[in-house]
C-alpha cells in the first residue's frame, strides 16, 4: 500500500500537490492511506493530496486518518470536478482539536466506492466529511456515519463539539446497502451530528436498509 504520514514535528507535512490546470489522476491499485502527524503537545503536520485542476482517483482501499496534533488533519482536494473510484473509503478524525479528515472540493464529486465510514475524533472540531459545491454522486456498499462522542451509554456525557460526520453537496444523489447513521454527543450551539446535508437542487437517497439512528442530546440544553 501507499501511505503519505506527516512527521511528528511542527509543519512536517506530506503531500502530493498538481499545479496546473488540467486533470490529476492517481492510481493505486493495492490501497493508500493519508495520516496527520505533529503531536499532542502542539506540533501541527498535515498529509493532503491536492489538484489546482480535476482529479481522479483509483484505489483498492483508501484511508484518511486525523492524529494528535491540533490541526492534524488528512485531506483530499480538487479546484476542479473530483471522482473517486475503488474499494473501501474510511475517514477517521484525529485526537488533536481540529483534527479532520476529509475530501471535497467546489465543483462536482461523483464517488464509486465499496463500504464507506466516516467517524469524527473524540476531541472539539474533529469532524469527518465528504462534500461538494456543485452536484454530489455516491455510490456505496454501505454507509456508516458516525459523530464524535456517539456510543456513550453512562451519563454525565462528555461533550465532543462540532466533531460531525458530513456528506453534504448540491442536487445529491447518495444510494448504498445498509445506511447507518450514529449522531455524537455535542455542546449547545456546537453540535455533533451524523448528517446527509444537500444545500440545493433535488435529493435522492436510497438503501436497501437503513440502521435505527441512534441519537444524543447536546450537552448543556
């Protein structure tokens, strides 16, 4: 597999960045994996794929994966339209706040893809997302979202704030096998949720089931 992992020091990043402006086209047959790096202590590094034109993207499996430090975040983006085609997609925020993971970009994204899970971190701002400015296509085996702070069982909660796990994008069209959607536990005004977001045009969504949600009150209301 290929693996682009940030170091451990401050602005230790890894990337793969295409300037120009024409398409990006990656190929990785047995797999990739991004992964923030810095520390907890407060070093910052970050592993990005980037397009300033389109971008495509084969894969076996591909893995985005936030880490300790404060803005330790893996992402995955294009200036032009995205497509992503392969195995299995997971989106993992970190522990650092602002740890995120994530894919997008302001034109159109059309994702053919095995099973997808995205699960925010356990700390403030580590959200997880998919999106898009323009029209979104997701096509999935299954698709699990899960936010931060969710599976909590014994009160008092902890609160995890805005550590959402997102797809969201224009004229959308989301279909998969088992959906499930997990919403965290959040703050007031600062919410954790499991959310599939379309911001215009018209909506499909379709499953050939969908999981009971499994829901949180935010913390303070």
């Amino acid at each position: 597999n290929a693996t682009l992992t940030a170091g451990t020091g401050h602005g230790a990043n890894a990337s793969i960045e295409y300037t120009g402006t024409g398409q990006q086209w990656l190929n990785y047959a047995s797999g990739l994996a991004l992964a923030g790096g810095g520390t907890a202590g407060g070093n910052t590094a970050v592993a990005r794929i980037s397009s300033a034109g389109s971008q495509s993207l084969d894969f076996g499996s591909l893995t985005l994966t936030g880490s300790a430090g404060p803005g330790a975040s893996a992402t995955i983006y294009a200036s032009g339209t995205q497509t992503l085609a392969g195995g299995n997609v997971t989106l993992s925020g970190g522990a650092g706040t602002d740890a995120i993971a994530r894919i997008n970009t302001p034109m159109g994204q059309t994702l053919y893809i095995g099973s997808l899970s995205l699960s925010a971190g356990p700390s403030a701002g580590s959200y997880v997302k998919i999106d898009s400015g323009m029209n979104q296509y997701v096509s999935a085996g299954n698709i699990t979202l899960t936010a931060g702070g969710a599976g909590q069982t014994v009160e008092p909660f902890v609160a995890v704030p805005n550590a959402s796990a997102i797809i969201e994008g224009h004229s959308q069209t989301i279909s998969s096998g088992t959906m499930t959607l997990n919403g965290g536990a959040g703050a007031s005004g600062s919410t954790s949720d499991a959310i599939i977001r379309n911001l215009s045009g018209s909506q499909s969504v379709s499953a050939s089931s969908i999981a009971p949600l499994k829901m949180f009150t935010p913390i303070g209301t």
